[in-house]
C-alpha cells in the first residue's frame, strides 16, 4: 500500500513520504501541526486512498486510554441482576468494545486515528506503549488475550499543547506538517474552490498572509479559517478591491470574524493599520 495524495487533500512530498513511511515500519504516524492544517483530514484521506475502513478516537481531557480498548458495564450488570436477568451470567454480555478493539478485530487492515492524543492526562499515551507496540491487549473479566487480526495504520494528531513521553515517541514515525507557503495554499484553495476568481484569491492570500505576519497575534488564522473566509466572500459577492481598501474607516478586511477569533488581536490589528496610515 502507497499513499500518493488525493483529489480532496493537497498532500506535500513530504508528507506523503511521511504516511508511506508509517506503513512500511509498520509504526504509528505522529502528527504535529498548527491547528486547521488538516490533520485530521489526512487520516480521511488516506483511508479513503488506500481503500480502508476509517475508525476515529477523538481524544478529550477526560479520555482514558482503557476506553480505547473496552469498557465493562458493571453498572448494568449489577441492575439485571436485581431483576432476575439470565444473562448476568455471561460477563461478556457487559463488555463494550473501545475502538482499538473494532480496529484489532477488524478482518481487513483499518485506518485508525487517535486525534488530539495530547488533550488527554500525560500518563494516556504511556497506558497505550504496549497495546500499540505488540498489538495486544488482556480482557481480564473474561480472561481473554485479544490480538491485531491486521495491524491497523495508526494516524495519530497532536496541537503541541503538552509535550508526549520519549518512550511514546520513540515507538512513532514523527511529521511536522508546515503551514502552507502561497503557492501550495492556492492549490488547497483550488480544491475547494475549482470556480473561484484568480483576482479574489490574490487578494485574499495576500490579505491573510499580511495578517499571519502581525507580531503579537493571541492566534493566527489557519487554513481552514482562509477557507471559510473565502468561501463567506463569494456568497457575500465580495470585490478583491474590497480587501485592499484605502478608505480610513474600514480597518481590518472584511468579514474579518472567520480569521481573528479574539477582540485582542481585532485591537492589535487596528492599531497597527492606524499606526502605519499615521506614518504614511
């Protein structure tokens, strides 16, 4: 299996060397990147590239790495026991399969993607050393050894928000996805965007990159607010005059509320255009 790009997802060299990398070490793919560069989107991608079932474990604070593998329901349990169920019997009856048990039982190799493995407690990635290392896991209620039909394509997405143990990393193949330079935006542009007026995206790319570039931001626009943002310009019918106006009463571009997301940096940005027109 090699993954070459796709229609849908402007995928660099790099990063394509990266994904096919993971796939012949047979090692989990870590993800790093600025938020809104498509991260979880590659693990779509490739699923969808390589013809593989995609199954998603979207991390958050209170994730616990054994719910990736199972649950067990005592609670219900404990219930139907109280009504007389037959049932309780049988453990297995109350053991609900976490999603890196759907991905080892799976009888074709999956895609699975642990996204924003870094929102969780530090010890998340730790508890999952040896289950992504051997592709194993012990079900101790019903004494049961679950092994990896297929070893799963494991993508897993990080926003740097915490640093990941070096015995977690060690066991990845690591790519930094870079923002996008203006060229390979204008292609993600394109993508989606086949119609859209080459003058408005010149504008705009030169308008966001402007932004991008204002020291002191509390939060850069991404890609996908660039998307947004263009796609809320042609359904307002926006002129790419519009986005470089000289009229002292428009500060910022508009509809500016798809690319800075606090009053903080509206403010910064205000007072730096004011700034540069006092010194014209």
């Amino acid at each position: 299996m090699r993954f070459e790009g796709s229609e849908h997802y402007v995928a660099t060299d790099d990063l394509k060397l990266a994904v096919n990398a993971a796939i012949t070490l047979q090692r989990p793919l870590l993800i790093k990147g600025e938020p809104g560069t498509g991260k979880t989107m590659l693990a779509e991608e490739v699923a969808a590239a390589l013809g593989a079932p995609l199954l998603q474990w979207h991390v958050k604070s209170t994730t616990k790495a054994q719910q990736g593998l199972y649950e067990y329901d005592a609670v219900s349990r404990l219930r139907d026991s109280q009504l007389g169920d037959p049932k309780v019997g049988d453990i297995s009856q109350y053991i609900v399969k976490g999603v890196l048990w759907q991905a080892f039982d799976a009888d074709e190799q999956t895609v699975l993607l642990i996204d924003e493995i870094d929102k969780a407690d530090i010890e998340f990635p730790n508890d999952l050393l040896r289950e992504l290392d051997r592709m194993e896991f012990y079900v101790y209620e019903t004494r049961e050894l679950v092994r990896a039909k297929h070893r799963p394509l494991v993508i897993i997405t990080s926003n740097n928000e915490k640093e990941l143990p070096d015995a977690f990393l060690r066991r990845c193949f690591f790519h930094y996805i870079q923002f996008p330079d203006a060229v390979t935006m204008k292609q993600i542009i394109d993508v989606h965007f086949p119609s859209i007026k080459s003058q408005l995206v010149r504008a705009a790319l030169e308008s966001f990159f402007e932004l991008r570039q204002v020291p002191g931001l509390k939060k850069k626009p991404s890609t996908s607010e660039l998307l947004d943002w263009l796609k809320l310009l042609m359904a307002e019918d926006i002129p790419p005059e519009a986005l470089r106006s000289t009229d002292h009463k428009q500060l910022i571009p508009p509809l500016h509320g798809a690319l800075l997301k606090n009053e903080q940096d509206v403010h910064l940005f205000e007072r730096l255009i004011f700034m540069n027109r006092n010194h014209r």
